[in-house]
C-alpha cells in the first residue's frame, strides 16, 4: 500500500480516524491515542495499556478508536502509519504474534459497512496523526509520573 500523506478531511458525513501506537522500549510501557473527526468536530483519546509492544500499540489504537465509533452505516477512514497493522487486519499477513487481538480487531471491523485504510507516514507533520502520536505519549508519560509521585 503507498503511502498517502495529502490529507483531505473536508468531506463531510466521514469519520476520519488518525490512530498511533507509542513504546517507551519495545516491549515496554505502552499506550495508544486516536483522533475521531466528523464534520469539524474533533474528539481525543488515549489510554495507557501497560508494558506491551509497539505492534500491539498499534494495533489497540486501531480497535478502541473504532470502539468509540457509534454509527456504523457511516463511511470511515483510518489513518495509519503502522505497516505492520494493515498488513495484518487488511492484507492477510500471517501473524506470529497478536492473534487475538488481530481477531478482535477484524471483528469489530466487520461491523462497519465502509471502512478504508490510508497508509501515511509516521513523524511526518500530518497534524492530526502527530496529535495521535503525541496522545499516546502522553499517557505513557502520565503513567510513569504517577509512579515517581
């Protein structure tokens, strides 16, 4: 899949879903983050999921973005910069890890009537990807601080 960094989220009556995974080590402390936009209105998430690779950060990106989806008769487009991901949820790459949560994945992908994967470039200045990136960080961060408190 070529890599498509011209973002157009004009459209109207689209999700665009920008998701990113983040280590800090890989494996280590891990988290994801996701930017939802629907007709200009913009909503954020993150959630830190413990120590885990960098694979299965992306990959919980892509499934509890799609969790927080409530119409599912709406086209949707993911943002995605882990080839690893679309490989795998799109491609039929055989997986040597990651099995379950692949297959939930695809699960709750099946439940949308229109979904379309953009492969973009990570750390590239797309806004909202970074933001996506950026999210996840920071709840990796908010964790660690917890800890030192």
């Amino acid at each position: 899949m070529p890599v498509n960094n011209s973002i157009d989220i004009s459209e109207q009556d689209v999700i665009h879903v920008f998701t990113d995974g983040a280590c800090s080590g890989n494996p280590g402390p891990a988290a994801w983050g996701a930017v939802l936009i629907f007709n200009n209105h913009i909503k954020e998430f993150s959630e830190f999921i413990g120590d885990a690779t960098n694979n299965i950060a992306e990959l919980s990106a892509i499934k509890n973005a799609l969790k927080k989806v409530t119409k599912h008769d709406i086209k949707i487009i993911l943002y995605v910069d882990s080839d690893y991901s679309i490989g795998v949820l799109t491609k039929n790459w055989k997986a040597k890890a990651n099995s379950v949560l692949i297959q939930e994945t695809k699960t709750l992908m099946e439940s949308f009537d229109d979904i379309t994967f953009h492969k973009i470039a990570g750390h590239a200045g797309i806004k909202f990807n970074e933001r996506a990136d950026q999210l996840a960080r920071l709840s990796i961060k908010q964790h660690q601080d917890a800890y030192l408190m």
